[in-house]
C-alpha cells in the first residue's frame, strides 16, 4: 500500500529482501483503501503485501521470509536477544567510559560501570509501563507477591541504586539497597525456575518481554548482590 498517509512497512521489507536476493521486481502499488479491498477479495487474501515469483504466490512478509529461510517468531515464543543487546550495550558504554575517564578501557571502574549501568537501563525499562511490569513481577517475586506495592517500588529502588552506583554517591543508601532488592529477586527467581519447575517470562526487560524467567533474571540479581558487597567491602 502507497498511500498519501500511508506507506507500508512490510512492502518495503518484502521489496528489499527480494532485491538483495537478486529479484528483478514489479512493485505493484495499492493506492488506495477501495483499491487494496478490491485486491484482497480478487485474490483470496486477507494482507498486503503478497509477493508472486513465477506467478506462485509466497504470501506476506512474513511468508517471504520464511522462503528465503529467515527465522520468523511464533506468538509468544521466548528470546535471549533483547538481554544481549542490552548487556552488550551497557559494557560498551562501560568501556568507552572507562576510557575518557582514564585513558584505559579495562579497568576495574568499568566493570562497576557495567553493573550500575545495567541496573539504569533494565529499570528505564522496567519504568516503560510500570503496570504491565507490576503484572509479570507478580507472577514470581515472593516479597511483591505478600506486598503488592513492592512490585510498583522495584523499578525506582533499582534505578536509584544503578544511579548512584554510577555516581559512588551515598553508597549508605545504595549498598544497602541494591543488596536487598537483588537478594530477594535471586531467592524468588531460584525458587521459581530450579524448586518449581516453573515456564515463567522474566519482567526483568519490562512487562512486554518475551526473554524466559531462568539464568539471566538469576544474574542480574547475583550482579546487583555482588555490586552491593564489592562496593561495601571497599
């Protein structure tokens, strides 16, 4: 669909991926609503884009995908991906910190750094949708689950902690903080996963995630506890 107030997204991908395999392509445009009605009722198809090679109909991007052997998600399916991105991320920003500030990528400032950062962006998206978050949480964490209010507190105490483990500012606060918060999501995380044998999304990415309550959910917490510890012990 090309539309004056509308483009479609998924044509343009369906369009490119064609192309970067070699396709010679007809980009037939649906300009209009009663246009891209009158399609999908002549073909028998309920989306646009549909893609035809060798008069063959593949189907919508999706289909397509599917054709040239990309991987496309099933409704609900878990995923890795958006921790790794966010944890690669955050040791970039700790190394390319660590850097300005010293002169050195490698330091020991970069690996708190990389905690504190964590913790800064896992509740920025927590913060998100605080509601949805709150629902998920509940679904594990053993203290939240005897206070419902503790699910709406946990992103700001982590974000607290994350930020003034960054700045070394009022580590009485901090410490004590990061300690307690990440104490009880590794008791409630273990009990859920390893003593229950509990299939759970982690809200450890906010409430929309897809990303499986196990290891990763366990880490960030035994990273905010080793933090905590580290930084009192210094």
């Amino acid at each position: 669909m090309v539309m004056p107030d509308h483009i479609c997204p998924f044509g343009l991908k369906s369009l490119h991926m064609l192309r970067s395999h070699g396709y010679e392509v007809e980009d037939n445009w649906l300009r209009t609503r009663a246009e891209t009605d009158a399609f999908k009722a002549e073909r028998g198809v309920k989306t646009t884009p549909q893609t035809y090679i060798d008069g063959e109909r593949i189907g919508g991007n999706d289909d397509l995908r599917r054709f040239f052997g990309k991987h496309v998600p099933r409704d609900g399916e878990t995923s890795y991906r958006p921790v790794i991105a966010l944890f690669a991320m955050t040791a970039l920003m700790a190394l390319a910190l660590s850097w300005a500030v010293t002169g050195a990528a490698l330091t020991v400032m970069a690996g708190e750094w990389f905690i504190s950062l964590s913790m800064c962006v896992l509740a920025l998206l927590k913060l998100q949708d605080v509601e949805k978050f709150s629902t998920m949480f509940l679904n594990y964490d053993l203290l939240a689950r005897r206070w419902v209010p503790y699910a709406y507190i946990y992103p700001f105490a982590e974000g607290v902690a994350g930020v003034l483990m960054t700045a070394h500012a009022f580590d009485v606060i901090s410490i004590p903080l990061a300690f307690t918060i990440g104490s009880i999501g590794a008791v409630s995380v273990f009990k859920a996963v390893y003593l229950d044998k509990r299939e759970l999304k982690c809200a450890c990415v906010g409430g929309n995630s897809n990303v499986p309550l196990g290891f990763v959910s366990l880490t960030e917490n035994l990273m905010m506890v080793a933090m905590a510890i580290w930084m009192g012990v210094l």
